[in-house]
C-alpha cells in the first residue's frame, strides 16, 4: 500500500486586503485635493485681475461722481470675487492637508 500525504496551508490575506484599500482611497484623496489645488489656482488668478479691474473703476467712479453716490455702490460686485477667493483657499487648503488615515 502506498501512503498518501496531503499538505495545506491558509493564508489570510483580509489584513492585506484592508490595507490596499486605504492605500487606494488615500491615493483618491490626495488626487482630488491636487486637483482642487490646481482648480484653485486657475480660478483665482483671473479673479485676482476682476477685483483690481473693480477696484480701479471704483475708484475713478468716486472721482468722477462726486455729487452721485449712488454711482459708487458696488460692494456687491467686490464681493463677488471675495466669496470665490474664500472658495479658492478652501480647495488650496484641501491640498496642504495630511493624508487622511482610514479605518
């Protein structure tokens, strides 16, 4: 008679499996705080013109309508540009953040 041996070995491998996975969703976030970044950064260099150009024009608006203060009222359009530069340093600060840990 002819003895047979049989051998088997488990590996468990859900340790490494949860850890690919956070690996993978820690590089999803850091991509998307790039790209926020970057967004940012292109947003904000045209609206850093728009409120220069505003704020030129108000002023040659308070010069020349003196006698018409109505004219002058446009802290509404300066703030326009305000609120997306607020929104611009949000995306830039997702950026500088430390990668977030997953559990």
């Amino acid at each position: 008679m002819s003895a047979l041996a049989v051998s088997c070995l488990f590996d468990d491998v859900t340790q490494r499996e949860r850890m690919e996975e956070q690996m993978s969703q820690t590089e999803k976030l850091t991509s998307l705080g790039l790209l926020a970044a970057g967004v940012a950064h292109e947003v904000n260099t045209p609206l850093a013109v728009i409120s220069n150009y505003i704020q030129m024009l108000a002023r040659q608006m308070r010069r020349a309508t003196r006698a018409s203060p109505s004219l002058t009222k446009s802290s509404s359009r300066r703030s326009a540009p305000a609120k997306s530069s607020t929104i611009c340093s949000t995306f830039r600060g997702l950026a500088r953040r430390k990668p977030w840990t997953l559990m």
